[in-house]
C-alpha cells in the first residue's frame, strides 16, 4: 500500500512529536526523581516509554505503507519547573497538543480516503482519550494537594488510581 506524500509528511514530523514527548517526560520524571517523589518519577519514566513506543508504532506504519521515512530532529525538553504543578501542566498540554495532531493525522487519511492509514491511526485516537484523562487527573490532583501534599498523589498512584483502562498505565514497570 501506498501512503499519499502528505500524510508520509506528516507522519514523519509525528515520530518527532512522539520523540520529543518522550524525553519531555523523561526530563519531568527526573524533577520529580530529584524532588523526592518517586513514585510521580516511575509514572513519567513510564510515560516516556509509551511515548517513545508510539512513535515506533507510527515508524512501522510509515514502512508498512511503503513511505519514505524521515525521522526528524528532536528539541532539547524543558528541564527546570517552578513545582509540580507546572510539571503536570505541561505533561497535559503535551498531550493536549499530541491529541490534535493525531487528529489532524486522521483528517488527512480520510481525504486521502485511505481507509487502512484510518483504522490504524485510531489506536492513537483511543491513546489519546486515555492520555489527557489521565493527565487531567493528575493535575487536578496535583492543585488540590498542593506542593506540601504531594505525598497523597504519590499514595494515589501507588495504589493503582491511573489503572490501564481507565487512563494509563501508572503502575507500569
């Protein structure tokens, strides 16, 4: 199968985005590692492995396709946060903005009429549901505990309140 040049296009600038959610993630986890915080650390970690098993999803969809791969270069993550709520609020705005270009990524495979780049894209429409419920969670979690209350966030991931299927994979090793 043949994928249109547009839709290659903006696949390949995808894998970017993935890449580059996956070492923002990274770099989160490690404020949150160096915050004492390690459980909010082993969430993020995670997150940057999915991250980084999304983009190889779309590199094996580009090859599948008979696309010409690109990967492209990937921007130095934010590092430094105020506290961890601006963490969070980033982690969601990173999904938000993932959200719609995954959308994007299905508008143009349905004017394209390519109905198999479609079904395959929508593992990522489901993802992405999943995702910014997930980080939505967090931050409003993160709001109500307040810095000092950090450790009852802690206390709700490790006991599996971001369970997969009802927003993530929190307790993912």
């Amino acid at each position: 199968m043949m994928i249109s040049k547009k839709l290659n296009t903006l696949l390949n600038e995808q894998i970017g985005h993935e890449l580059a959610a996956s070492h923002q993630y990274v770099a989160i986890a490690t404020y949150f590692d160096q915050a004492a915080l390690p459980v909010m650390a082993k969430h993020y970690y995670a997150q940057a492995l999915e991250e980084r098993d999304h983009a190889m999803r779309l590199v094996k969809l580009v090859l599948d396709s008979d696309g010409d791969l690109k990967i492209p270069a990937v921007p130095a993550p934010k590092m430094e946060f105020k506290n961890s709520l601006e963490a969070v609020q980033l982690a969601l705005a990173s999904e938000l903005k993932v959200t719609a270009q995954i959308s994007a990524l299905v508008d143009q495979a349905i004017a394209d009429k390519d109905h198999l780049s479609k079904n395959a894209l929508e593992w990522f429409v489901n993802e992405q549901r999943e995702e910014v419920t997930s980080a939505t969670t967090l931050v409003q979690m993160t709001k109500r505990a307040g810095e000092s209350g950090m450790f009852f966030v802690e206390n709700f991931l490790q006991s599996g309140g971001l369970a997969e299927g009802e927003g993530g994979e929190a307790g993912a090793e």
